[in-house]
C-alpha cells in the first residue's frame, strides 16, 4: 500500500542487529551479537523483597502519575554517582531520569538537531545511536578514531571547515562497538572545542562502571566549564536492563529543555520502576553487586582473548578492552566479513558484522564480539568455530 509517511521515514531501514537477534533466540546457536548482559547476575529474590516492600509501603504513590523529571532520591543518587566516580559537580536539578539511557539520545535528537544539521561521531559507534539521530533528519560527519579516542587534531580541522555542527556524540569508556577507552588528554581536548565552538557533547557512559582493571579516569564533564557537556547514564548493564531506567545529566538549563519534550514523549519515566530502584539502592550494597558483575566477566573476557590469541590466525586484529562488553575485530581488507558470517551462522555462533556501525558505511572487514552473555565453555567453543571459518578465509 502507497502509505503517505513522514519524509524521514525513508532514511530509516530495520537494524541489521535485530535481524540477528532473531536467529540467536534458537538455543544451540553461540550468540556474540546482542549487547546483553548475563540474566543469571540479575538479582532477582532482591527485586521479589523490594517490590513487596514499595508496594507495602506507599503502592498507591508507586503506581501512581508521577513528575517529568523522576523520583527525587534516584535524581540525587545518580547525582552523587556521577559526582563520586566522574568528578563532576551534579546536584539532583541536573538530571532527567530517562527510560533507558536509549530514551536520552532520542530526546537529545529532539532537542538541538533541525533537518541537515551534522552530528559528529566516533568512527564508529553505537548503531542506536545512529538510529537515533537518524529521526531527526541530521548527517554524520565520522571523526577519525584511534585507541585513545577522537584525534584532536582531526576533530578541530572538521570544525574548521563545517558548518552546522551541533552535537559530538561520544563513548568515552569501554566502547560499543569497539571496547576502546578515551585517554585524558582527548576528553579535556574535546570539552574545550565544545566550549571554543558553541556545540554540543553527549558523553554517553553505560559501561564505565564495568571496568576490569586500571584506574577510573575523570569524565570529559569534569573538563567542561561551559556547560557545553551532558552526561547520559544507565542502569541496564549494573541493575537489570529491562526496567528500562536511565538518566540524562546537564546544566539545569539545558534539563529543562529535555524535560519539556519528554512530556510530549511519554510524560514521564515508569513509577514503580524507579521506585523500586531507589529502594534498592537504599537497602541493598550495589556496589557489591557490580563486583560480581565485573569478576564474571572480566573471566569472560580473558577467556575470549585467550582463545583468539591462541586460534585466530595472525593477520587478524583485534582490541583488548580494559572493560565493558565488547571487542572489535578487523580482518584485511579484502574479506567481507559478511560471507565470514554465513559459514559461521552454519556452525550455529553469531555476532554482528561492523558495518552497520558506520553511520556512512563502508568497513565490511570488521565485526563486534559480545563476551557478555555466554558461559565461559560456550564462549571457548563460539570463538573456536569462528577462527577455523576465518582461517578458511585468510
Ligand atoms: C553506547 C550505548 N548507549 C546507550 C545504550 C542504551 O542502553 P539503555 O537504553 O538500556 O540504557 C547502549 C546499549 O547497549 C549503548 O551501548
């Protein structure tokens, strides 16, 4: 049928990923696709008490409208969170509780992008982030990427000679899709070119509490004199992503801003869900929990890297994340990692092929590995399976 869409509807197509995801719902396949975190980490007699006692105490208030902005001891927690680890000045005005921190970039899109406007990101990035921004009708400008992040030089030569730049998308920590962290040097690069050039920074954070060895390192917030940075955070990869709880956090200004359009988006974040968080928080040690998230898989992890240390032929890279949930892998040129996919599809292990995470295509010899989601035997046999397919190819 010749429906009558909106324009931007035709620069939107089904994400390669989902597509996958459908295959990885059959229980013999080895999925490095999704970015899942492991469901047996879930605390879920801890949810059964907490949820019982919120309804106990205040159900009525709990399944009840609530305001735009959230529950107000969660605001203050994700505040004094980002203040302790990320050195950053928040108190609970600057922050919008968001569902997923996925919700945050959709209404950052809805804020600040017009038609044509360019958002620049990582090379590459998060794929639903560029599905995100997509919506809002807005072209990609990929800066150039190396292992410590965004190059500085390459970023300020982009400046230079554009216009209409209003949003530089980042990942600073553990990266999705590559598992890489920003050095210093880059974050306060970038919140000064923020300030010098009037635009805007999403410093996206959904894994930096995942780290499995070295030291935290400051935000690029904690850079940022002007404002000029907001930070989005998370509970889905330390709590429990299907609560779809996340947070969005900037000057008070710029807050009120998203708050307004995400009235018009859903009015406002699920009550009991917040609730339920917030007791959590209050009677249960998360810091605890997180612990044993990091320990199972920083296992998984190193077993990854062992077996592809030990398996996949020597022309392959790949990187070596100091946290999070994913690795990247580039193969020579001439492979396309597509083909590389179907041979191992038939051996039943899946993951993402790492073109999808260029918002202006191109990189065909590239895919992401999810270490996340599958116990430590499977992940040893997933990884074998695809270092005999590549070694067909190499
Ligand atoms: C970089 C990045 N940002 C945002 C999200 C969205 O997460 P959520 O909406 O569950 O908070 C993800 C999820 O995988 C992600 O990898």
């Amino acid at each position: 049928m010749n429906f009558n869409y909106a324009e931007r509807m035709s620069s939107l197509k089904a994400s390669e990923i989902r597509e996958i995801l459908k295959i990885t719902q059959r229980p013999e396949v080895i999925s490095f696709a999704g970015g899942l975190p492991a469901p047996e980490l879930f605390p879920i007699e801890a949810i059964k008490e907490v949820n019982r006692i919120v309804l106990e105490e205040d159900g009525q208030g709990a399944l009840q409208y609530t305001t735009t902005e959230g529950y107000n001891s969660l605001r203050k927690w994700c505040a004094q969170r980002m203040n302790k680890r990320l050195g950053t000045n928040f108190n609970f005005e600057n922050i919008l509780i968001t569902h997923g921190s996925q919700q945050a970039l959709d209404l950052t899109g809805k804020v600040f992008l017009n038609k044509g406007d360019i958002v620049l990101c990582e090379s590459p990035t998060y794929l639903a982030a560029i599905s995100a921004f997509k919506a809002y009708e807005c072209n990609f400008i990929e800066v150039p990427t190396d292992d410590d992040g965004m190059i500085a030089s390459e970023l300020e030569n982009i400046f230079k000679n554009t216009d209409r730049i209003k949003i530089i998308y980042t990942i600073p920590e553990f990266q999705n899709p590559t598992g890489r962290t920003w050095s210093i040097e880059r974050r306060k690069a970038i919140a000064e070119m923020a300030s010098k050039y009037n635009v805007i920074v999403i410093e996206d954070n959904p894994y930096g509490e995942l780290r499995f060895e070295g030291e935290t390192l400051p935000s690029i917030k904690s850079f940022d004199k002007s404002g000029h940075v907001l930070c989005s955070g998370t509970f889905s990869k330390i709590f429990c992503p299907g609560f779809r709880i996340g947070w969005i956090a900037g000057d008070k200004e710029i807050i009120q801003k998203y708050v307004l359009v995400k009235q018009g988006t859903d009015l406002q974040c699920n009550t009991i869900a917040q609730r339920v968080i917030a007791k959590y928080l209050e009677l249960y040690n998360i810091d605890e929990h997180i612990e044993k998230i990091r320990k199972v898989y920083k296992e998984r992890r190193d077993l990854a890297l062992e077996t592809m240390e030990s398996e996949f032929p020597k022309e392959i890279q790949y990187t070596r994340p100091q946290g999070g949930l994913f690795m990247w892998i580039e193969l020579p040129e001439k492979i396309n990692v597509r083909n590389v996919l179907e041979r191992c599809l038939e051996r039943n292990v899946a993951f993402v092929p790492g073109g999808s995470f260029f918002p202006n295509g191109g990189h065909e010899n590239t895919f992401r590995i999810n270490f996340s989601n599958m116990p430590n035997d499977r992940i040893v046999e997933g990884i074998k399976n695809i270092a005999e397919v590549l070694r067909e190819f190499v």
